[in-house]
C-alpha cells in the first residue's frame, strides 16, 4: 500500500489496522502464558526435556525467519514486526521458564531457592532484562549451563533477530515505493 493508498483510508480503518495488529499478539501472548501455567510440566530432567528445550528454540527460529517473509511482504510491515517481536519474546521466554521450573523440580538446590512457575517466569526475564536482582541464583551447573545459554540466546535475539527484522521491514518499505515515514 502506497502512502496515497493509506492517506485515503478512513480514521476508522486505520484504527482497526493498528488495533489488529496489537490484538493478535497480545491473545496469543496471553494464551501461551495461560499454557505455561495450567499444562503439567514434567517434574523429571531427561534427554527429552533437552530435546524439547532445543527443539523449543529452533521453533522461535523458525518462527523469526517466517515472521521475517511476512514482514517484507505486508502492506504494513513496521506492525507486521511489532507482532513478530510480540510472538517471539514471550515464547522464548516460557520455554526457558519452563526448563527452569523442570530443574527446580528435579534438583532443589539446583537453585538459591525453590521456583515456583512465577518464581521461573521472574527469574527468566530478570536474566532476559540483565537486571539479575540476585535474589534467585543458579546453583548447580546444570542450572548455570542453561542461564548460560538462554544469556547467549537473549544477546542472539535481540541482536541478530532484531537486525534480521529491521532490514525486513526496509525491504518491505522499498517494496511498498515508500522512503519517507511509514505510517500504519
């Protein structure tokens, strides 16, 4: 859509555009929180919890680089990234919270102290923010294996993915015939 094609569309419309946009990430952010703490999480550690973590993360991915095509083909592709980042970020998140919850339940003192699903969500976004409050540590090294990688993923997702996305909203803006300001 050109900016003439969007300067004729009615306030109403472009309210219903930007609201869409916000909406859907924000039902399915809410549906994969609800997920996290309602599906039983497995109390044991085992290969398939490895598996699942790592397949888990080849998902956000795989997600980012078919979020990546949408973004350059929409019509509105600065929303269409917003929605990406609202996707990607909170899955990458609960699937992280979720190993911890598993390691807490496994080994106790895997941690400075017991983690609850609430404990696991704030201690991941404490790691994921690099605010690192201190007061939930990792004890064991299994435990600072994974912080040690969901460290590295956070630098990979907010490095990589989000240079990966800009250039693809610009690519979408090029398409679109569009160097001045997007507007929604």
């Amino acid at each position: 859509m050109t900016e003439s094609q969007y300067e004729s569309l009615t306030k109403a419309e472009r309210r219903r555009i930007v609201a869409r946009a916000l909406l859907r990430p924000a039902l399915t952010s809410s549906c994969l929180v609800l997920l996290y703490f309602t599906l039983p999480i497995g109390e044991r550690v085992s290969v398939k919890t490895v598996l699942l973590l790592a397949a888990g993360l080849l998902a956000v991915g795989v997600l980012i680089g078919f979020q990546t095509r949408a973004i350059a083909r929409s019509p509105y592709p600065r929303l269409q990234a917003i929605e990406a980042f609202a996707l990607a970020v909170p899955l990458y998140l609960l699937l992280f919270s979720a190993a911890y919850v598993v390691m807490a339940a496994y080994r106790p003192a895997a941690f400075s102290q017991h983690l609850s699903r609430f404990d696991s969500l704030y201690f991941t976004v404490t790691v994921f923010s690099s605010v690192g409050f201190g007061d939930i540590v990792p004890r064991s090294e299994p435990a600072r294996f994974v912080t040690t990688i969901q460290m590295l993923g956070n630098l990979l997702l907010l490095g990589v993915a989000v240079r990966i996305i800009l250039e693809a909203v610009q690519v979408g803006l090029r398409r679109r015939g569009e160097g001045g300001p997007e507007r929604p």
